[in-house]
C-alpha cells in the first residue's frame, strides 16, 4: 500500500507545481504578460502598435463612465469625446465612443489626466455599442500631461515597456509626423 500511495502523490505534486508555473507566468515561452487570466501581446516597435490599430485619436474623457462584469471579467467603459483623429474615421471627429478596458488598468479607475492619445480598434459590440479597445490593453494609451505632451507610465502598474519611452515627452503634432512612417 505503501508503495502506490508515494507515486500518486509525487504525481499529484507535480501536476500542482506545473499548473502554478504555467498559471502565474502566461504562456511558457511567451512575452506575453498575463494578468489574471488574460495574455497580453508586448508591441516591440510603434509601427506595429501603429498598424494593429484601426483608429488613433486624441481623446477627452467626458466623465462617463461604468463597470460592467462580463464572464468573471470587471471591465471599465470610459465615454470620451474624439478632439482630433489621427488615423481611422474622420466622421468620428466631435463625436463621443466608448473606451473598453480590463478594469484594473482603466483609466477611469488610476488617471486624473482628462486627455489621451489612443490606439484603438473596434469591439463587436457584445458589451457595448460604439465601442474600442485599446491596442496592447494599456500600451496604446498614452496620457496628455499639462503640457500637452505624452506621458506613458504603464510601468506603474506593472506593464512593460519597449519603444514607448521613444514617445515620451513629445507632442501630438510631432508623433502625428511619425504615423504612416515606415
């Protein structure tokens, strides 16, 4: 009896430690970041955040906002207003749409800034209509400080950086130089 009882529980052991190293890292190998349950994919370059991107704006929280809990998922749903599009529908200009972020690193939830540059793509509308995610989860946000200059600070909340600092400080006008750059 003995001997049958020490292989099932190395057995059960090793499925337990796999399990926890697989859970707490995303997937093996992967540079995705994983946070709680979500992979996220790490943009190495502004091209390719770029051309993931349907829509760039530069937008204006309208201080709407709502959380909403989706299949054990809080998301966060920022109204803002399009002060200038950059890439994507020019027809979206003065018009609101509604921002979909994990809720953990939503701009309602952390940010005081009321302007942003956004990468953005669409949703489906399943959650809500006239909706965006933001391209990279957080890595196409970038916040508008009193000087109207970008600020990405995303390492506050754990996430990563690779080409961002490139865009840190500069203006709207000067990273509206760079888009179609490539």
């Amino acid at each position: 009896m003995k001997k049958t009882v020490t292989p099932a529980i190395v057995a059960l052991l090793l499925v337990f430690l796999a399990g926890c190293s697989i859970s707490g890292s995303g997937v093996e190998g992967s540079k995705e970041p994983f946070y709680g349950g979500m992979s996220v994919h790490v943009f190495d370059t502004f091209q390719d955040l770029e051309e993931e991107s349907t829509l760039i704006i530069l937008a204006e929280k309208t201080g709407n906002s709502m959380n909403k809990e989706v299949e054990f998922l809080n998301f966060t749903i920022t109204e803002v207003k399009v002060a200038k599009v950059l890439k994507g529908d020019p027809s979206l200009l003065g018009k609101t749409v509604n921002i979909l972020e994990y809720a953990p690193v939503s701009m309602t939830t952390f940010d005081k800034e009321k302007r942003y540059v956004l990468f953005l793509y669409p949703h489906n509308g399943k959650i809500v209509e006239n909706g965006y995610w933001i391209t990279g989860v957080y890595q196409g946000k970038f916040k508008l400080d009193k000087n109207d200059k970008l600020l990405y600070d995303a390492h506050k909340y754990g996430g990563v950086i690779t080409f961002q600092d490139e865009l840190t400080g500069h203006t709207v006008l000067k990273l509206e130089g760079r888009l179609g750059q490539h």
